[in-house]
C-alpha cells in the first residue's frame, strides 16, 4: 500500500451524516476519500476519481446502487473496481442481489467498522496481488 | 256339566213319552183287534149255529144275532175309543173290560168251549202290552164276575156242562190270577226298563248338549281369543284397541257388558277405556274410578281376579236393580298386570255363568290386554322421545349452523389477523431499516468521537462516548433481533444449508463467545466428542443459537461456571448433534421456563434491566432450531441454574423444509 501511496475509497451514501462520519473515519484511518450522494454520481465519480475500492449503499435517489453497480462493473475503465455494497436492509436476498449485480463483498448497515476495515484491506490487497502479479 | 234336576225332569218326561206312545200304539193295536173279534165272532156264530130250527122252519139262530149286535156293541164301541181317544186311561180301561166281555160272549157262542177260554189269557197277555198293570184289574174283575154269574146261572154258557160247582168259577179266576201275578211282574219290570231307556236317552241328549255347548264354547273361546290377538297386534291407538277387544268379549262370550279401564298411575285412578254391550258410552259415573272404590277399583287394589254373581257388583251405573233386569248373572273382573305392575282393569257380565275354560281364556284375555296397553304406551313414550330427540336434533341443526357462522366469522376473522401479523412484519422489517440509518450515523460519530478524544485525551468524554455506543449497539442488537423474528413470522427467513465440521465451528464459535461468558467472572468449560465430524444445516443460525445461549449463560451468572457439551444424539430416530449449555447461575421457576422462549417474556420485566438483553434471543433461538427442523428444552430450578440443550439433525435439508413451510404461511 505504501508502494502506491493511501488508497482512494468512494463512499456512496446519500445520508449525510453517515456519508460524513464514515469517510471522516476512513480517512482518520488514512484513505483518501471521494463522495457521491446519488447512483448518478457515484457512476460518474467512479469514472473521474478513478477510486480503488467503492463503498456502495444500495438505497439511492435517481438510479439505486444495483443499478450503479451494474453499470461500473459493465464499464471496462471501471470494472475492476472492488466494490463493498452496504444495506440497511440486510435480508439474504439483498445479499444475493448486491452480489449478483457484481458487489465484491457485502455488509450491513449500522457499520460494524473494524470489521469492514477488515473487508476493505483483504480487497485491496488482493487488488495489490494481482495487480502485482500483472 | 251333568246336572240332575234337568236330566231327571227330562228323564220323566221321556218315560211319559213312551208311555203314551207305548199306549197309543197298543189301543191302535187293540181297536184292530176288537173289529177283527167281532167279525170273527160272527163268522163263528153263522159256522156254529146259523140257523135255530123248530121243526122243518127255521130262522136265523140267535146266536147270530148276539154276535153281530151284543158283539158289535162289545167291540165297536172301545175300537172307535181306540182310534178316536188314543192313549187315555179311560180307553184302555174300557178296552180291557171290553176285551174281557169279548171273550165271555165268544166263550158263550162256542157253548162254553173249555178252548175258547185261551182267548181269556191271550187278552190279558195282550192286555200286558200297556204296561199298566191296573188295566187287568177291571179286566180280571169282569172275567171272575161272569164266571161266577154264569158258573151259577148258567153253567153250559161258560163250562159247557149243564151242572158245574158253583165254586168252578173260583178256580177260573184262579188261573186268571195267577196269571195277573205274572204279567204285573211284566209290567212293572217293562215299566222299569222303559224308565231306564228314558234316564240313559235323557243322559245321552245331555251329553250331545254339553257336548255340543262344549264345542261351541271352544269355538267362541278360539275366536275370542283370535279377535283379541288381531285387535292387540292392530296398529290401532290404544282406546280402539281396547274398544276392539270389549266388543270381541261381547261377540264371542256372549257377555252383556264388557269394559276396560287403564291405570293414570299419576293420579291413582282408573280410567273407563273401552265399553261394549248394553252401554257403549265412556263418560258417565264410572267414568273415572278411584283405586279401592267399587267392585272395579277393589280389584285393582287387590289385584286378584273377582269372579261373583252379578247382582253382589255394585249398583250399575247408578241402577241398583240393573243386572236383574238385563239378566245378568255373572260377573268377572281381572287386574291387568303386566310383571305384577297393574296397568288397568278389565270387568265382564254375563248373561251365562262362566265355565271354567271361559274363565281361562278370560285371564288369557286380560294377560294380552294388559300386554297391549304397555305396549301401547311404551309406543307413546318412544314417540314422544323421538319427537323430544327430534326437536333436540333441530336445536343441534341451528346450533351447527350458528357454529358454522362462527367459524366462518372466526376465519375471516384470522384472515384479518394474519393480514394483520404480515403488515406488523413488513412494518417491523422497514421501520428496522428506518433506525439503521440514523443509528449507522450514531455509532459511527460515537466511535470517530473516542478515536479524537483519545487523540486529544479527554478522557473523560471517551467514558460518556463509550456510553453512547453501547446504547446504540444494544438498540442495533434490537433491531436486528426484531428483524430476525420478524422475518420469520413473515416467512422470509430462508435458510441456508451448508455442510461444516461441528468442531471448527465450536472453535470459531467460542472466540466470539468466551469473552461474554468469562466476563461475569465465569469459568467456560468445552467437552467435545471426538467423533463429530460435519453436519449439513445453516451454519449462521447454528452459531446465532449457539451464541445466543452461551451468551445468555454468561448474562445470568455470577462468579460460577458455563459449560458447553457437544455430542452425537438421536432425534425422532435419527441422528442428531446436541448441544448442552449449562451454567450454574440464579435459575428460573417452572411458571418462568415455560414462557422463557416467547419474544419479550424474559423470566420477568425487571430481568431486562438488571440483566441487560433484548428479551428476544431465546425466543430467537427456539425460532431458528424449529427453522433447522431441531428442537430446545429446558432444565431448571431457582438458584440451581439452567440447562439448555439443543438437538439439531445431523443432515438438516428436508427437516428444515418441513419446518420452515408453516413459518411461510404464517
């Protein structure tokens, strides 16, 4: 990691105060950290910002987050991004759709952040392997 | 039934029969004889002596003439008695005086032939033939009065010699007597005979008679009974029944009156049922008749058969002289008993006596009749039950129905309930996601703020900072365990199966685990068969069960121990993995482990602030051990701890299945 410098993390949350808390921890925790409010700007962001790992909340205005997922992991430029999807709503069969639509791993929302810290890292550190090994 | 005074009448009258026929037929017999006499003693006169001569003239002789004149008055005179008077005493009487003269003139015109006095004892044996030995008196008087007369006056007449003794006559009357001696023997011997005929004739035409009066009866009996058995087996109702059996006593008894009363036992009275004969109809005085009042209500205390001359019965129908003047002479009266319980009473006069056959079928009778109005009103009985159970039935009908309305009341009523319980889930399920958000922001904020106060150490805002977190992570504990439940109530809860190694799940288990059960200053205890292997079921809600208890363990126990024991079982026959954790904190009482697996019934309300929890987590296990297809139970007593044991199938697919469709429905 130190190799390439702190890693960028995009948070999309559309709640603001769980948006500023989570990317003011993360960066505590030293990521850079991109936001996006909506699925229209997280496509958009994941684009631009060109993040390593996106955190991605799946109830969104405009278009949701499995919509946003499947339309960054449909893109070449943005494919390879990792990403977390979060749910509030945590029932299995948003699991399985979160994945579905291409989610790298899943959690629940409220954040238990140690262990989502630990999901970030093992993401990027297989981003890092691979990225390595290319 | 010989009875002497008729049969000797009719005796009598028989031999007074005969008698007078005998004496009728013998006068006939003699008028015949009497005209044959005469002509004969003609004929005699003109062969002996036609003619009386005096010189060479001669004229008729008078001997002639005495035949045909003396004779024809001798001879005529009782024949025409004989034809036109027969049978009287008189005409024998003059007969036999007659027939005595006939011979004294026929004895003098043969010139006193000592033969022609055979004809003396011819008549007298002939005489005999009356049987009436008083005919031959005047008769033998005749014959020794004309021979003494003669015998003095003129012997030739009679003995045929000009000179005779005068006591020859003695001697004729002698034989005549001597005679008489024999034929009286006769007669009164015939006499006796005749009566004798007379006693056996009478005998026998009493005999026929009985006979006949015997037969008769039979059949009037046969035919009673025969009407009787026709009207009691009859679908009648019970007074025409009993209507029908009076008027078949009247018929076949020829009885003048024949009634039936039956028993109203309510009101111990008897009651007129049934009358036939010379009164028919059923109100009246005797109408109602209490027990132990008149001949009726006597018999039916005494409830034994009354059989008496028909003017000792009480004055009938308020006519005290009413059984003589409809000539009634017998009376008989029975209790109608059916097993010695009396059901009535049956009376009948008669204008006959009764015989004893006719008093056998009379208690026939009123054994039958008895029978039939018990019958009847057993009959009467089962009607008005069948009609009680009848009604009762209906009553039942339109409860039914009404219970048919409640049920279908009761199923709109659950469809309501269960629409009910589904919008509880689905609003339980969104207002969860609702708090999750705010309370992401809250646990996040409370935890960026220790890491920045730590930072800055102010220590003091970390303890009130940690305060915030742990309020919001047992708020988060909550709301995921409302979701749980409320997923499974909803049905949403799925499983998902997984074949995992029991061991390695134990170990993982027990890092999450042992610090909640150690932090009571508790002692954790693992026994673990060595034997466990894998078992195929859902391995998240198998570490939710498992921790949830342990953890529960913990909470409610103090400085003691919680020990965990892991073994292969059986469940229903097949194999199982069951998991013990017992601990040896405060216990529950009975009343508690019973509602301990129901959501919020933690043992009691104060439980949840000295304990801490949510009050869901067994109510969660037991939820997820039915979803599983295992089972939980428990094991305690106040203050000696808990043992919870927990059984879950070795292979978890189709038990899991069954279990959770119902949880789908609900």
């Amino acid at each position: 990691m130190d190799a390439r410098g702190p890693a960028t993390i995009l948070v999309v949350e559309d709640n603001e105060a769980s948006r500023d808390a989570l990317s003011r921890r993360l960066a505590r925790r030293g990521y850079r950290v991109e936001l996006a409010v909506d699925g229209h700007e997280a496509v958009s962001k994941g684009r631009s910002a060109s993040p390593d790992l996106i955190l991605m909340d799946l109830g969104l205005p405009g278009i949701d987050g499995w919509e946003a997922t499947r339309q960054l992991k449909g893109d070449v430029s943005t494919a390879h991004i990792p990403i977390i999807v979060l749910s509030a709503h945590a029932m299995t069969s948003d699991r399985d759709m979160a994945l579905a639509a291409g989610g790298d791993d899943f959690d629940t929302k409220p954040v238990r952040f140690q262990q989502l810290l630990e999901k970030i890292e093992a993401l990027l550190n297989s981003q890092v392997s691979s990225f390595n090994s290319q | 039934m010989p009875q002497a005074v008729p049969t000797g009448s009719r005796a009598t009258q028989l031999f007074e029969q005969y008698q007078s026929d005998l004496h009728q037929r013998t006068d006939r017999l003699f008028a015949g004889l009497l005209v044959f006499q005469w002509v004969a003693g003609i004929l005699f006169a003109l062969w002996i002596s036609p003619l009386a001569w005096s010189g060479t003239a001669s004229r008729t002789h008078v001997h002639v003439w005495a035949a045909i004149i003396l004779g024809g008055i001798i001879n005529l005179f009782p024949a025409a008695l004989g034809i036109l008077r027969p049978g009287r005493p008189s005409t024998r009487f003059t007969i036999g005086v007659a027939q005595m003269l006939a011979g004294a003139l026929l004895i003098h015109l043969t010139g006193g032939r000592i033969e022609t006095h055979f004809h003396v004892f011819g008549s007298l044996a002939f005489l005999a033939f009356y049987r009436d030995w008083r005919v031959l008196i005047p008769a033998t008087v005749v014959v020794a009065l004309d021979h003494m007369l003669r015998g003095l006056f003129w012997p030739q007449s009679v003995y045929g010699v000009f000179v005779a003794s005068q006591w020859r006559w003695l001697e004729h009357a002698a034989w005549v007597f001597f005679e008489d001696v024999f034929l009286l023997m006769a007669c009164v011997r015939g006499l006796a005979e005749m009566r004798q005929t007379a006693e056996r004739t009478a005998a026998l035409e009493q005999e026929v008679r009985t006979r006949q009066q015997a037969e008769n009866d039979e059949r009037a009996l046969a035919s009673l009974t025969s009407a009787v058995g026709l009207a009691l087996t009859r679908g009648t109702e019970l007074r025409t029944m009993l209507q029908q059996c009076t008027e078949a006593l009247v018929k076949h008894l020829d009885s003048g009156l024949a009634r039936i009363w039956t028993l109203n036992d309510a009101e111990r009275m008897l009651e007129l049922q049934a009358s036939a004969g010379t009164h028919t109809q059923l109100d009246g005085p005797q109408a109602k008749v209490p027990i132990g009042v008149l001949s009726v209500g006597m018999i039916a205390l005494e409830r034994t058969p009354q059989l008496s001359p028909a003017e000792q019965i009480d004055p009938h129908l308020d006519d005290a002289l009413w059984a003589r003047r409809e000539g009634m002479v017998a009376f008989a009266g029975y209790p109608l008993l059916v097993d010695s319980k009396l059901v009535g009473v049956m009376t009948i006069f008669s204008r006959r006596e009764f015989s004893s056959s006719m008093q056998d079928t009379m208690a026939a009778v009123a054994d039958g009749v008895a029978v039939g109005i018990e019958r009847k009103r057993a009959e009467a009985e089962l009607k008005r039950r069948a009609k009680d159970l009848e009604e009762a039935h209906e009553i039942q009908r339109t409860n039914a129905q009404q219970l048919s309305g409640l049920v279908d009341q009761l199923r709109v009523t659950q469809r309501h309930a269960e629409a009910a319980t589904r919008a509880k889930s689905d609003f339980l399920a969104s207002m969860s996601h609702e708090l999750r958000t705010p309370l992401n922001a809250i646990i996040l904020y409370s935890e960026l703020l220790q890491e920045e106060a730590a930072d800055h150490g102010q220590q003091g805002s970390i303890t009130d900072l940690q305060k915030i977190q742990s309020a919001g992570k047992h708020l988060l504990e909550l709301i995921n365990d409302i979701l749980d439940l409320s997923k499974i109530e909803a049905g949403k809860m799925s499983l998902s199966i997984e074949t995992f190694d029991v061991r390695t799940m134990i170990d993982e288990l027990l890092d999450t685990a042992a610090p909640l059960v150690q932090k009571n200053n508790n002692r954790l205890n693992v026994h673990c068969e060595d034997t466990l292997g894998t078992m195929d079921s859902d391995l998240t809600k198998t570490r939710q069960i498992l921790l949830n208890l342990l953890s529960n363990a913990g909470k409610f126990t103090r400085d003691g121990a919680v020990t965990l024991d892991v073994r292969q079982g059986t469940m229903a026959g097949r194999p199982c993995v069951e998991f013990a954790v017992t601990d040896t904190g405060v216990g529950m009482t009975q009343a508690q482990t019973e509602k301990i697996f129901e959501p919020f019934t933690q043992a009691d309300v104060t439980t949840t602030r000295k304990y801490g929890g949510t009050g869901l987590g067994l109510a969660l296990v037991s939820r997820f051990c039915q979803l599983i297809g295992g089972s939980v139970t428990v094991q305690s007593a106040p203050g000696e701890g808990a043992r919870f044991v927990v059984r879950l199938p070795l292979s978890g697919h189709e038990s899991a299945a069954d279990a959770g469709a119902p949880a789908r429905v609900a």
